[in-house]
C-alpha cells in the first residue's frame, strides 16, 4: 500500500495562516471572508474545473481531490465552497461556447447552484420562461452565475425524457437574475452562506440550456466525459476526509490539555486517548489511501462501471470513516469541543453538518 500523505503538504503556509486566521470572522459573516475571497480568486480555485479553453485550469480528478481534500483540511466552510462551486464551473464543459467564453471572461467568474429540480422552464419562443425557488446553494453570495435545474414544460404538459419520467434540464442564469432568500440555518457550515434563491417569470434564450452527459460534452476532453455522479462523491466525500484529519490534529493539543488539567486522568486513560488516535488515524488514512486509488485507477479508464462502481463505494466508506473517527474521538477532547467559540467545535459542527449530505449517507 502506498504511503498517504497529509494534507497539508499541498498548501503554503501563507493561505492557510490566511484561511484559518479568517474563518471565524466568515463564520460571523455567513459567508467567505474578503481576505478568503481575495485567495480564492488569485489562486483560481473556483475555476478548477472550468475548461482550459475559457482559461479554467481543467484540472484532472486524481490531483483535484486532494486540492479539495487539502482546502477542507485548512477549513471545512472554504472548501466546500470551493468544491460545490467549481464543480459547478465544470458545466463550462457542456455550455454553449459563446456563452461559456462570456461567463470565464470574468477573472472572478464563480457559479454556484442547486442539483434539486424545483423550478420549470415553460418553452416560450426561442427560449423559455424559467420560474421556480432553490435551496442550499453553497457559494451563492459570492457568485457571478447560478445554475439551476428545471422540468421542461411545453404546451402546458410536462415534457418526457426516453425513459417517460419527467424532462429536467440545467440553466445557467446571470446572478443579477436571481433573488437570493434567507435558508441556512443550520448549527455548522455556516460560512458558506448556502442560502437559498428564487427567479419569477425570467425569459433566457435556449442557449442558456445545457445537458450533462458525456454525450452532451462540448469540451471534448477527459474531464468532461468522466460521469458525474462519481465526480460529485468523491469531491465531497474528500471535503468531509480534510474536514476528519484536521479534528484529529486538533486531538493531540487537546487530548494534552485534559491530560494536564483534570486530575481524574491518570496515565492509563492518556493511554487510552492515544491508543484511540492512533487507531483512528491508521483507520482513516487506510480509507483515504483506498478512496485515492479507486479515483486514480477510474480516472484511467472513466467507462468501466467496476471502477466506477469502486469510486462511488470508496467515497462512502470514506464518508462514513470520517465522521465515525471524529465520534469516537470526540468524547476525550473535554468540555473544549463543546464551545461554539473554539476552532474543535466548529470542525466538527462542520463535518457534522455537511455530511448530512444525501449522496453520501448510504452504502451501497
């Protein structure tokens, strides 16, 4: 089994002094922090995906999600901005060309949205009349564009995909389209201003529609041909990995700090304590080292459903790793992770809160 590294080996020192320095001020803010903000955009993480043609950096699977594994690492809020948000730029692959140079022309181009289909686009002319609200869209206050996905509605009747079922398609919207609403209320993740937003009665030419399929891709590279559904879990069962590792970090200083003030720990329960991080590290970074290779090896050959299948199994126990190493770790780091004001708390509201996330809470 190959080594597995830390995290942390991909970042400089500098972004994530910044990153961290300024997460419970963006925590405050409900969304990212300017100085946040200001990294994002002169590094281009939220062009990760966006094709090289448009002057994305395209960047391929295997290396993207130890970027994002990486940033979650630094903090949980910011890297799942970035995550839901590039991944979203990744539909520049399936754009109309004139419409997706429009969009990355924008050195700060950020698309955000929602995957639920709550909203109907009625055929109306050359276009369609898009009506419908949307929640939880990570990133959205910081976003240039909104992608939302829509039940195609002709001649007053629902119109059918080749399976019968109900038509759903996405459109990118121009932000200023958009009425954003209050939506997140939720005790973790709360800088990532995943709130909610709504659009009434907008007409958008039918070049804002696009499809998502490998068929559909317009950038004929890898990237674009790769499946969604495995590149959405891996992406964010990394996020929930980066958020795991650095709780466990965290562990050390507090474990020492219960050690040292609580004189009903004697030597075998600091015993103990270890005993569990290490067990628990060695856990995760096995979980890690399978999720790595099941994405390597699909990355190489994207149309083998047993490598995919592999992705999407490896991505769950991940998941599931995560957030059971912090449990059973959780119990020794004291009253400490229990205040709201310490930086324990806030990993773990956030690991807590975003893997609540549908795609990644069952095993298959």
């Amino acid at each position: 089994m190959s080594q597995i590294h830390h995290p942390s080996i991909l970042l400089s020192s500098d972004w994530v002094n910044t990153i961290r320095e300024h997460a419970p001020a963006a925590e405050a803010l409900g969304q990212l922090h300017p100085a946040q903000l200001e990294l994002v955009y002169k590094q281009q993480w939220f062009n990760l995906l966006a094709p090289a043609s448009y002057g994305g950096l395209q960047t391929p699977l295997p290396e993207l999600v130890k970027t994002e594994e990486a940033l979650s690492w630094a903090d949980g809020s910011l890297g799942w901005v970035v995550t839901l948000c590039c991944g979203a730029g990744w539909f520049g692959g399936f754009m109309e060309p004139d419409l997706a140079r429009e969009i990355y022309h924008d050195k700060k181009a950020c698309l955000a949205g929602s995957g639920a289909a709550t909203g109907t686009a009625t055929v109306s002319g050359n276009g369609y009349l898009i009506n419908g609200s949307w929640k939880y869209a990570s990133g959205v206050h910081h976003a240039t564009h909104i992608t939302v996905n829509c039940e195609i509605i002709s001649n007053n009747s629902a119109m059918l995909n080749a399976d019968g079922a109900p038509l759903i398609l996405p459109f990118v919207i121009d932000r200023n389209d958009v009425q954003l609403l209050k939506g997140w209320k939720y005790i973790g993740m709360m800088a990532t201003g995943s709130d909610a937003y709504s659009i009434n009665n907008l007409y958008v030419d039918k070049s804002r529609c696009f499809e998502i399929e490998p068929d559909a891709a317009v950038v004929k590279e890898q990237l674009y041909i790769y499946p969604f559904m495995q590149l959405a879990e891996a992406t964010l069962a990394a996020n929930l990995s980066g958020m795991a590792v650095h709780f466990m970090d965290l562990c050390v200083s507090a474990f020492a700090n219960k050690a040292t003030n609580l004189r009903r720990v004697n030597g075998a329960n600091v015993l103990v304590m270890n005993d569990a991080l290490t067990s628990c590290t060695d856990l995760l970074n096995k979980a890690r080292t399978a999720f790595f290779a099941a994405v390597d090896a699909s990355w190489q050959d994207a149309q083998n459903q047993g490598l995919l299948k592999a992705v999407s199994s490896a991505s769950r126990v991940l998941a599931k790793t995560a957030r059971g190493c912090v449990d059973e770790l959780y119990p020794y780091c004291g009253l400490l992770a229990a205040s709201p004001d310490t930086e324990i708390n806030r990993i773990w509201r956030d690991l807590h809160t975003a893997s609540q996330h549908a795609l990644l809470t069952f095993l298959e």
